[in-house]
C-alpha cells in the first residue's frame, strides 16, 4: 500500500540524559486548573469542574536543552499570551484509571507553554463557540526536554515560574493545582482511553499576559529544567 500524500512527521519530545524522544500521539489541556488563574479569567474555580480542550500533535514544538527557541508572533492576533505548565507524558495506557494507580501511567514530565491567541479565544468563549483558533494554532505548544518520572523522588510540591525579559510574570507550585496530576488522569481516562505518547498540559498559574516580538520568556518547573523561547 502506498499513500497518495507524504505521510506527515511523527512529532517528538527529547528526553533528558537520552538519545531516545518521545514520540507524541494527543495533547490534551486543562483548562483553569489553578484557582487564582481562574479568578483572574473571570471565574469561580469553587464551582467550576475541570474541562479539557486538545491541541494537535504537530502544535507541540519540541525544545532542546539549553536552546532558545524562536517562535514566530503568530498571524491574526494582536493579543498573545503566555501560560506556563507542567506537562505529563503518558507512558502506559488505560481507561478508566484509578487515583491510586495514575501515576504508574505516567512515563516523564517536561516544562511546556501554553500560547494562546488570547483576543481570538476570547471571541470564540463569549459566542459559546470551540477554542481552536485560540489554543490549537501551529507551533502553539513548545515543550522541553522530557524528565522520566523514574528519575524523580516525586512531583506532589515543585516550584513553577515564568520571567519576560527578566521580570517575574507567573510564579507558584504545582501543590496548587485544583485537580493533582492523578486526579486529572483518572478523571481524563473516564472520557477518553489514554495511549502512550499521550501528553496532558496540566494548566497554568495566575499572571498571564501577552508578549510582543523581541521579547524573552524562560520558565521552568523544579527539577525539570528551564525552558527558553523568544518570541521573533
């Protein structure tokens, strides 16, 4: 059988200490998983269940330690924003999972941004329509080097942060997040079957804001590692 298109490329994370990558299969998305983030979005995250949006494999733009990636400002936005997160990679797959048996899914975790097209979603949110056009755009995931979850004691408290240009933007722990890691997948896996090469985006703290052509975002997430892109 031959194909009458080029098959597109298999989408890959690197991994820490490692010549293997990861190849990437779905990113799924938490939305306003952090309580001051969905204050400062104009909701009350005492009564607002978790929801899920995806991006698609090839938005994730996969980042090399030590690199600076240049991300291009994206086209039809002039309002676009920053949102700093840890990222699960899922290693083993299931439906279905429970709390105390999600984290023998996990296979590592990275540092990733969220960008978003923040007029564009805004627009979309307040016509009761989907957010593709403000999350799911090309190159809207960049992501770095997977840590394997092997190598950690664990990741219940770890500082997350996000600098522009040097200044504090974002700066929390993930002991903050409304719904913890294993919570998230077991509450995922009852909607879809999560597969290896899976990635969760597991939300982002409060300060987000935009960022304009020049400027330079570093983050990161303890002991995973910084992650460095400049917007061009």
């Amino acid at each position: 059988m031959t194909y009458v298109v080029t098959p597109p490329a298999i989408t890959a994370l690197p991994i820490n200490g490692s010549r293997d990558t990861f190849p990437v299969r779905r990113v799924y998305c938490v939305g306003r998983n952090y309580a001051a983030h969905a204050r400062e979005m104009g909701f009350d995250p005492d009564r607002e269940p978790p929801f899920f949006f995806c991006k698609p494999a090839d938005a994730v733009v996969p980042v090399q330690n030590g690199q600076t990636l240049e991300l291009a400002y994206p086209a039809e936005t002039s309002n676009y924003h920053y949102e700093i997160e840890l990222v699960v990679a899922v290693g083993k797959g299931g439906r279905d999972i429970s709390r105390e048996q999600a984290n023998e899914h996990v296979w590592g975790y990275a540092v990733g941004l969220d960008m978003t097209r923040r007029d564009l979603q805004m627009q979309a949110r307040e016509m009761g329509r989907p957010w593709e056009l403000g999350k799911a755009f090309d190159q809207s995931a960049p992501i770095g080097a997977l840590t394997p979850a092997a190598q950690l004691a664990g990741l219940e408290h770890a500082a997350i942060w996000l600098q522009v240009d040097g200044q504090d933007k974002q700066r929390s722990d993930i002991d903050k997040l409304i719904w913890s890691v294993p919570e998230t997948i077991a509450y995922l896996s009852r909607f879809f079957e999560l597969q290896p090469g899976d990635l969760i985006m597991t939300g982002t703290p409060e300060g987000v804001g935009p960022v304009v052509a020049g400027e330079l975002m570093l983050g990161g997430v303890e002991s995973l590692g910084e992650l460095r892109v400049r917007v061009i």
